[in-house]
C-alpha cells in the first residue's frame, strides 16, 4: 500500500490537473504530501509505532584501518523525525592519535586529522511500519583537511593547513526492527557523493549498524550500538571502520 501510495503521488500530475494548470496540479501535490504525513503521524496513536516522531541521538568511537595506515575515529550523530519528513546531521572526525582530537600537528603521514560535516537537509521516511523503516535523503558534506605541503628549494619544510570543500550526498537506508518496541534493530545505510562537475567522487560509503536497547521507558530509551563501515575516500583510499557507542531516544 505504501508504495502505491508513492506511485500515486508521482502520477498526480499527468492527470488532468496540469492540463487545467499548473496551481491546481501543485496544489494536488501538496494536498497528496499533507495526505500522508497525516496517515504516518496517525500510526504513533493508532498503531504504536513511537518512532513516527522521535529525536535519535548516537556517539559512537572507533578506530579505522586505511591503506594500512590506523586512525581513530569519533562519529555523534542526530536525527529528528516527523511523520515522512526528516532531518539527519552527522559529525566524522578521524583522527592519527587522540593529540589531534583538538589540534592540528606536524606529521610525515598523509594527513593529521580529516572532518565531515555530513548534513541530511532533506530526508523522507518513506515506508514506516512495525517491521520497517525505509529512508532517503539529499545534503551535503562539508569536510575539513589537514594536510601537508613539502619541499622549498634544498630545505624540507613540512606544515599544516586547513582546506574546507563542499560536496552533494545522497543516502538510502534501510532499519529493520526485530520486535514491536524497537529494542533491537538492524541499519543498513549507503552513502554517496556523486561526481557531478568534479573527477572523482568524493566518498561512498556502506554502513552496517546494530542497535540494542539497554534501557526502554515510554518516551526514552537508551541503546547500545556496534557498527561495522567499509567507506572509499575519492580513488584510492579505502577504510574498514568499526565502531561501538551509545545512542538516546526520545519518543
């Protein structure tokens, strides 16, 4: 029924409305999107699924292999939900030893310390059910490098600077819920940049991520969570991640 729905949605504007003008197809438009977010806003009541609206919040820490060079890794994360709508920023920050955490340092090493600001502006929870959660999302990465130039005549000089780019994301996601309170739940996510007017992609990224609850109240609960990312940093860097933190609910 979902995606019947979707297919409706799609399909209102090679009616007859267009034919009329194009206010009355936008308005159709609108009224169809307002349609179903009412109907996912009423399954919190109807159905009990608390998620339909909910803030998820999540730290996770980790350590990264690339290239056979080892990092470490700090990744929180937010997300608000209403209904079909949503919106998702995530903070990565790698780092070469826990001194670059907050300063940025000499090294021989490619880089010190590398930050995403991986920002979700628009996100669709597009299927909502007891069992699942299908999501998508259009945004932005802006990241944060630290690298390292070499070489003024017969002298080496090895500094730091700051370079700040942005790039076009978009993610698809899937949750799948083991039982009806969301205690346990499994999240499978891919991320992509895509090349657009630059030669490379900046990261494409596949996420496995599983969610325990260790504390579950009515409008709170408190998980446990593993991660598991394998991620491919523009042509040639390849990084194994994992991952274990905590996350807050609130429902």
């Amino acid at each position: 029924m979902s995606f019947a729905q979707v297919g409706a949605l799609i399909g209102i504007c090679a009616g007859t409305g267009c034919q009329v003008g194009g206010d009355y197809c936008t308005y159709q438009l609108f009224s169809s999107i307002w349609s179903f977010e009412r109907k996912a806003l009423d399954k919190k009541s109807n159905d009990g699924i608390k998620r339909i609206i909910s803030l998820e919040t999540q730290l996770m820490a980790g350590g990264i292999g690339s290239n056979e060079v080892s990092r470490i890794t700090i990744q929180p994360r937010v997300r608000f939900n209403v209904g079909i709508f949503a919106m998702d920023f995530r903070y990565k920050g790698m780092y070469s030893n826990f001194s670059t955490l907050t300063n940025y340092q000499n090294s021989s090493t490619f880089w010190d310390s590398y930050k995403t600001y991986d920002w979700q502006i628009f996100a669709l929870n597009f299927l909502n059910t007891k069992k699942l959660r299908l999501q998508t999302s259009l945004g932005m990465i802006i990241d944060e490098r630290n690298t390292k130039r070499d070489s003024l005549g017969a002298v080496t000089v090895i500094y730091n600077s700051k370079q700040n780019k942005t790039f076009f994301e978009v993610t698809v996601g899937a949750n799948y819920y083991f039982d009806e309170e969301d205690r346990n739940r499994i999240f499978f996510e891919i991320r992509s940049s895509p090349q657009m007017t630059r030669l490379y992609s900046h990261r494409t990224e596949y996420g496995l991520t599983y969610y325990r609850a260790i504390y579950n109240a009515p409008q709170l609960m408190i998980q446990g969570i593993a991660n598991a990312t394998y991620t491919r940093y523009f042509k040639n860097t390849n990084m194994f991640i994992i991952q274990a933190g905590i996350g807050i609910n609130i429902m």
